[in-house]
C-alpha cells in the first residue's frame, strides 16, 4: 500500500482553510492509503513560539485531526518532535541540499519579509526539514495545497540527488496529491489574499472552534460585490471575494463551482450568503464541538500523540538507521 504523510503547524488558531485545504482530506485517504499525519511542531518554532502555547497548540492539532474524523488506529497521529529521525534526516539533507535550491524557495521571501537578515535559520533551512519529514517514513504520496508545491518539488530534488551521490535508489521520487475545489481559501476581508490565522482581524477566518452564531456573523460580515452570483465559473474572474464565497460553497457541499453556480446563478449575496452558512454549520460545526470536548481531555490526546509516536518511530527508526549506514556514519 502507498503511504502518505502530511503535517499541519501548531500555532493556534485553526480555520475554515486549515479544515478545507488539509484536515478533511485526510480522513478520506485512510482506506487506500497508509497514512501518517504528523503535527510539525518543529517547523512551528522556526519563528518564535511561547513554550506553554506551542505544547497546547499541538494538542489543538491532534484533536483537530480527530475531531474531523482520522481514525488512530488506521492512521498515525503524533507530534515531530517525538520521533528523532525528523531532525537526523534534516541535517543529513541540509548536506544534500543546494544553497542555489534554498534561495529559490519564494515562501522564505515572503515569511521574512524585508528583515531577511533577522530570520532563523530554520525558516531559511525549512524545505529540508520538510523533506525529511516525508522521507523519513519513504512516504509515496503528499497532500499539498499550491504554497507548498514548490517545497515538495525541493523534496524531489533531494531524494534524486542522494539517490545518485550514493548509487542506490534508497528514497521514492514522492508524488503530489493536489484536492479539488477550495485547496486555497482566502480571507473572508480580501479575497486576494489566503485565509491565515495571522492576519489581525477575526472576521479574515473562521475558526475551526467558531460556534454557529460566531460563523453566521463573520459570513454575514464577509466582503462581497454588489453584482448578482454569476451563470458560469469565468464569471468569478476578477471578482475575488465571490469566487472564495462559491469555492467555499462547492469545497463544504462536494460539489464543483460550476454546479454551485448553476443553482444559485443570479442570486444576490443577501439569498447566497445564508445558504452559506446553514451549510458550514451543518458541515463544519460538529468539528468544532467535537475539538472542543477534546480539548477537555488533554491526557486522552496526549495519549494519542504517545502512541503515534512509537508506531512512527517504529518505521522510521529502520530507514534512519540505513540512510546512516549509507552516508558512512559509525555507530549507525
């Protein structure tokens, strides 16, 4: 069987985009693959984390997984930090990887910003975690959204150059799996700009947490136009905040954006917007209550996350111990 891993950032706040662009999908790929599902705590901390909040917010993680319906006994649940392979992998690749490769990671330039010489450099060294993570287990397969593309092309790269340096075929060339409508979900404010749980209003997201009233009020408030829903998708052209509306719609419903469109063509946003959110609250409330009554029992997550974690370390503890034997490492 393929397997899959994946990992979502623990740094608190979790979305609709989160949900919509990661966390769903991975509860439909448990049948046909085998899966591991990871949260990354140690990419969190390639900007500063408070110790008390990080360690909450990889609970948040964990029970978010859960709560949208990852099984723990099909799949592998536990934080990166608990499994050792991560961080040998990465330096091992960090001697693999080009400076030249690094520098064209577009998503350093945007993280950094223009205090470039301030960043860590872990964020800098970041693509190489990443790919350590995935090659760590010789994951086949990747659920990305378009931001990551690029890193999981990093990941390629690498395992083709080990592969070569040392003559043996030791790391699969990962696939991308790429989901369909809504993998990018943009602000509720600006919909020129992706859903975050950075941006300073909290009516840019809706949080996995919201209650009903809070995601009726933050879809009642989300910025529209003043022209009726479009009869075809090349409608939504250079109408951004109505495109994430309907890719929203369609990503919740199963549907594609066409179909959305052909039920609601001609309406205005006062009939779409509350279509909207009975279908949020219907599909995305239960999460949330569900993450919540979790949250509750942290010694049952943590229990969770323990338990992952030897079933991760059980299949990465091999591969670590062969790629050291490989590189030429004593004691492997």
């Amino acid at each position: 069987m393929s397997r899959i891993f994946s990992g979502v950032q623990p740094t608190g706040n979790l979305h609709l985009g989160n949900y919509l662009g990661a966390i769903r999908n991975f509860v439909g790929l448990q049948d046909d693959y085998e899966c591991i599902y990871c949260a990354v705590n140690m990419h969190a901390i390639t900007v500063w984390q408070e110790p008390n909040e990080l360690r909450n917010n990889t609970r948040e993680v964990a029970a978010a997984y859960l709560a949208a319906g990852v099984d723990p006994e099909k799949s592998i649940i536990f934080a990166q930090s608990a499994v050792h392979a991560h961080a040998e992998l990465a330096w091992i690749f960090n001697c693999v990887a080009r400076i030249g490769w690094l520098n064209r990671m577009t998503q350093f330039k945007e993280k950094a910003g223009k205090n470039r010489e301030n960043a860590s450099l872990g964020l800098y060294a970041y693509p190489s975690l990443m790919a350590a993570d995935i090659l760590a287990y010789k994951a086949t397969h990747v659920p990305v959204g378009e931001d990551q593309k690029q890193h999981l092309e990093l990941t390629r790269d690498i395992a083709q150059k080990f592969n070569n340096d040392f003559g043996k075929e030791v790391f699969p060339i990962v696939e991308p799996l790429i989901f369909g409508e809504a993998t990018r979900v943009m602000s509720l404010r600006d919909g020129s700009k992706k859903m975050s749980k950075s941006d300073p209003s909290d009516y840019s997201r809706i949080a996995l947490t919201d209650g009903r009233d809070d995601i009726a009020r933050k879809l009642k408030k989300a910025r529209t136009d003043a022209d009726p829903l479009p009869e075809t998708v090349d409608g939504l052209e250079d109408r951004p905040e109505a495109a994430n509306l309907v890719g929203i719609y369609a990503a919740l419903s199963g549907q594609s954006k066409a179909d959305v469109l052909k039920e609601y063509a001609g309406s205005q946003f006062s009939v779409f917007k509350p279509a909207l959110t009975d279908l949020a609250v219907e599909k995305f409330g239960p999460v949330g209550e569900e993450m919540k009554r979790l949250m509750t029992d942290p010694a049952y997550v943590d229990d969770v996350l323990a338990k992952g974690a030897e079933r991760a370390s059980a299949i990465a503890n091999p591969i670590i111990k062969e790629v050291k034997e490989i590189v030429g490492f004593l004691g492997a």
